[in-house]
C-alpha cells in the first residue's frame, strides 16, 4: 500500500470519475445479494402455496436484478475507460520528460532496456491495476462484508460455519503476498534485461552478423530467457498453491453449512426458503473470496511496478532552463579575464566577449570510487574569441570528457568554466547549449529526414520556412553533405532510418557536423567530425569549415595532423592536465610527447 499510495498525484485528478465507478460496482455487486432474497421469498411463498402468479412475479423480478446487475457493471467500465488511459498517457509522458531531464551520468549507468520496460509493460500493468484490482478489492471487500452480515442474519449459527476459514486464509494471503511480491519484482527486472539484449542485437546487427556471433547472442537471449521462464513459473506454482486454498476452504465450509441446514430443515427449525437464500448467499460470495489470491497476485505486480517507475522518478533531474544550485568552486589560480557586458549570448559575434576560459577545472564522474584520482586535474585554458584551438591526447587522456563540460552535459567538480566571462555555473542549460553546439565524436542520428536531423542544431530564426532553408543548405555545404543529401530518393526530405544505417559512417559524421555548424553558434565544440571521411572528402570540408571557424570560438578534438592545422593553437592533454600549449610546429619541435603522438609512435592519439 506505501508503494501504491505514490500514484495517488496521478490519480486525484480522476478521483471523481473513478469514486462513481467504485460506487456503481458496488451496487451491481450488492444486487447479487439480493437475488437469494428474493428466492426465499419465492421458495416459502409462492412455491410452497403453489401460486402459479407468484412465481411468474419473482421470475420477473429475478431478471430485473440481473439486467441491472449487468447495466451497472457495464456502466463501471465505461466510467473508468477513458480516464485511466488518460492516466497512462500522463505517467508515461511524465516519466520520458523525466528522463529528458536526468544528468547524462544517469543514462551512463542504467541499460536502456530497463528504462524502455519501465515506461511500457510497467505501466500498462499499473492501468490494469487501476482498470480491475484496484476496484474489485474494494467491491469484493464490501461485498464479502455485506454478505457476511447477511448470513449471520438469516442464521447466525450457520454463518459462523461459514466464517470459519477467514482466519487461516488471511494468513495465507500474507505468505503469499511477500513471497509473490519478490517473485514479481525479479520478473519485471528479467523483462528489463531481456529488453536491452533485444534493442542492443537491433541496434549492433551489422556487427553480430559481421563477427558471425548469432548463435553466442541467441545462446545469451535463450539464457535469459529460460531465467524469465523459471520466474514465471515460480509465480504460477504460487498462485495455484493460494487459489487452491482460497477454494478449498471456504468449500469445506460451504459443505459443513449445508449439512447442518439441512438437518435443521428435517427438525423443522429452518425453512426450506431460508436455506436455499443461506446457501445461495454462500455461492454468491465463492467469487469474491476465490479472486482474492488473484487480485493480490495483480496488486503485488503493480506495486514492484510502481516501485521500479519511481525508481527512475526519484533521481534528481538536472534544471535545463535554470541555473543549478549553488556549488564550492576551487578560485582560480590565474586572473580571469573582465566580466563581459551582459547580453553576451548566443548569436553574438565572435569579435566581441572574452571567448572560452577554463581555471582550475577538475572532474571525477559520479560512479568513480570516491577514493580515485580525478580525471581531469587544474584544467587551465584560455581560447581567445574567434580562435581554434586543437585539443591533443592520448587514449584516456579525457579529451571528449573535457569538452563534454562546455556544454553541461557534466559539471566540473572543481574550479569554473567561463564563455565570455559568464561562469558557466550561472549560466542555465538551455542558455548554455544556444552558445555552444557540438559535433560528438559518434554521429547518433534519428529516425527523421535529412533535414530534421541537421535542423536539430540550429535555434528558429526569423524569415520562416525560406530562411530555414538557406541555413539547411549552407550548413549542407559547410559539412560536404549537398551532395549525398541530394541524390538521396527524396532529397533532404529522406528519412534516414533508426540511427541513420541507412548511410555510410562518413556521410553520417557529416550530418553530424552540418548540425553542429547550422545553428551559427558563438561557440563550436567538435570531437574529431572528420574521422571517417575519406582524404579527399576530408580536405573538402577542411576547407568550408575554415570559414566557419573563422567567425566562432572553437575547441576541436583532434587525433590528425590534417585536422590539427585547422586551429590557430594547440593544447596538448596529458596526465589530466593541459602539459604545453602552443603552435602546431612549436610544439612538433620542442615538445617530444606531442611529436610522438602526431607521428603514431605515442600508442595513438585517441
């Protein structure tokens, strides 16, 4: 119930429409119990005087009952139809913004699966929940009540037979409820995992098929699979065990009732009316009493449910359109530049501010042992606006790291990052991200066109559709992409497919880089964009993306001597720390790390 009470937010604003159908199912219900009424009055009266008429009027009203009873439960679905798909629709909505708004550090460490099971199978247990359990337990709740009053009345000795198993069957229903929640819990996470083995053999086919591994990943999925199975069947065994129960008992007291009634009738101390309502009463709660095990079973799934959703819910989401709270910051150890005038933003010219500056950056990620040294240690950079600056490491060295805070996508834990002397800090993500675009190291594309994919990066200017255009084609062009883009079936109007698969690797990254530049953005980060371009491609879009860099303040990763000459200045990371800064040729002559890395002889330059 701790777990269930969490929906409740989600549910108030139902709440009306669904108390209406609790109260018409309970009415429908309750009418069932006034049908055996209505037989005892038809057994001792018109039966027992032989009244032809008599009996005709009960009928009547016996099948007035049952129309009645089937109207109202008709209308109860009705009544909850509508809103609790209304509420589906808000959960899951809630939960993917949710997601939108969790650090990347999050994502890095939860399988997509888990999250795709979270915001599908998870929450359409929880409509069924809300569509039947939710609903019967409280009708079948009172109905076995108001039954129970009614028995008690009629005879209350035969009631009491009746009575009887209550007790052990709620000690039952305990057991079972702890040992099916933990079953119900492990198969939801077993959905999980076997989700992200499907999406990931999806998303890596080339790859499976490529090294010949279909059968390793049909084994692993098999596995899973078979674990899955185990779990469900499990699951099964304990619902046969307490359905058994559940039936069993109250059976053997229906039994002992109807012995001792109808020894009561031969005495003549009951009516033969009275035990057929007694004994029709019983019959009319055998439903009620044997959904139990049932409607436990679907309230304990829905409850592991609820907990997995706000599992992902309760992670502290990141404010996109606000700066975060306050943090320590380690002072710089140099003077940064002037405060630049307020109104720097994005779309400025790269003339005016005091461009990129790091000061003392470090940073760990979050799941990193809290005992291990940073990765990123007294970062301190100064690109100056309007220039380029190379940035040069070995493997590991954190250079996508790096220029993964420039955008948020991470917080230093130490020291301050400035663009034009605004601390970065204060600076909100959605502010941050209209100055800074990037062009990541693996083009990821969408299930879009062409033009969606690259239109992605760029802010909506005034002019309309033509202006969109322009900045489509021109981008295009920077990136090299005109070409290819053109000759697809429909143009830029192409959908590209799941990831973009569709395409080459090279005309994927140039995508990629026409996104980043699109948008005419003050600031230009770019993870090595020309890493699977072919030579002559490559020089090509060298060559368009020298005029880009010439109006923006750029940080580019690069791991080749052709991209390296684009910057104006190069920054060599090694050990976690910026080791010399410098021309391309100055520091090939007189830093022997950089030479090495340039030459392939450092253990590349990734």
């Amino acid at each position: 119930m701790r777990s269930l009470l969490r929906l409740w937010p989600f549910i108030r604003p139902v709440r009306a429409r669904l108390g209406v159908a609790a109260c018409v199912a309970v009415l429908a219900s309750c009418i069932s119990l006034v049908i055996p009424l209505v037989l005892k009055w038809l057994v001792d009266g018109p039966v027992a005087a032989r009244d032809p008429d008599g009996a005709w009027l009960g009928g009547a009203f016996l099948l007035l009952l049952g129309l009645a009873e089937a109207l109202l439960f008709g209308l109860r679905r009705w009544l909850v139809a509508r809103p609790l798909a209304g509420v589906e629709a808000t959960m899951r909505e809630t939960l993917y913004g949710h997601l939108q708004r969790l650090p990347v550090a999050f994502h890095d460490r939860w399988p997509s699966g888990q999250l795709l099971s979270r915001g599908t199978t998870d929450l359409q247990l929880l409509r069924m929940f809300f569509a039947f359990p939710l609903m019967f337990l409280l009708v079948n709740g009172v109905t076995i009540l108001v039954g129970a009053v009614i028995l008690l009345v009629q005879r209350w000795s035969l009631g009491l037979v009746l009575l009887a198993p209550v007790l052990p069957l709620m000690v039952l229903c305990s057991v079972f409820e702890a040992k099916y929640g933990r079953a119900a819990r492990r198969a939801q996470d077993q959905v999980g995992d076997l989700t992200t083995v499907v999406e990931e053999s999806v998303l890596g086919i080339r790859i499976i098929k490529g090294f010949g591994r279909h059968r390793s990943q049909a084994r692993a999925f098999r596995e899973l699979t078979r674990a899955l199975r185990s779990t469900e069947l499990g699951k099964a065994r304990l619902l046969a065990w307490i359905w058994g129960f559940m039936t069993a008992l109250p059976e053997l007291a229906i039994g002992g009732a109807l012995v001792c009634g109808a020894v009561q009738v031969a005495d003549g101390e009951l009516s033969a009316g009275t035990l057929v309502a007694f004994l029709s009463t019983a019959l009319a709660l055998r439903w009620p009493v044997d959904s139990i095990g049932f409607l436990l079973a679907m309230s304990n799934e829905a409850a592991t449910a609820t907990d997995r959703y706000f599992e992902v819910m309760d992670e502290p989401a990141v404010a996109e359109s606000g700066p975060p709270p306050s943090a320590v910051r380690i002072p710089p150890r140099t003077a940064g530049p002037p405060t630049a005038t307020a109104g720097a933003g994005a779309g400025a010219g790269a003339a005016t501010g005091q461009g990129l500056v790091f000061s003392g950056v470090a940073f760990r990620y979050p799941d990193a042992p809290p005992d291990s040294p940073p990765l990123l240690r007294d970062i301190t950079l100064h690109i100056r606006p309007g220039e380029t600056m190379a940035l040069v490491g070995a493997t590991g060295s954190g250079k996508t790291t790096l220029t993964a805070l420039v955008p948020r996508l991470y917080d230093p834990t130490a020291g301050r990052i400035s663009l034009d002397g605004r601390d970065l800090a204060t600076i909100s993500r959605d502010e941050a991200r209209a100055m800074v675009a990037v062009a990541f190291e693996e083009p990821t594309l969408f299930s879009a066109t062409a033009a969606e994919n690259v239109l992605m990066g760029g802010a909506s200017r005034p002019g309309g559709a033509d202006a969109q255009d322009d900045e489509l084609r021109r981008a295009l062009a920077v990136a090299q992409a005109d070409g290819f883009v053109d000759a697809l079936p429909e143009g830029s109007a192409t959908q590209v497919g799941e990831q973009g698969l569709s395409l080459s690797g090279g005309q994927r990254q140039r995508l990629a880089l026409a996104r980043a530049v699109v948008g005419r953005p003050r600031f230009l980060i770019l993870d090595d964009p020309l890493s699977a371009l072919d030579v002559h491609t490559e020089a090509l879009v060298e060559a368009a993306l020298r005029q880009v860099l010439s109006t923006t303040t750029a940080l580019v990763v690069a791991h080749r001597p052709s991209t390296v000459l684009l910057a104006d200045r190069v920054a060599l990371l090694s050990g976690g720390r910026i080791a010399a800064v410098g021309t391309h040729h100055e520091l090939l002559r007189d830093n022997p790390e950089y030479a090495a890395l340039m030459s392939g002889e450092g253990g590349g330059a990734r």
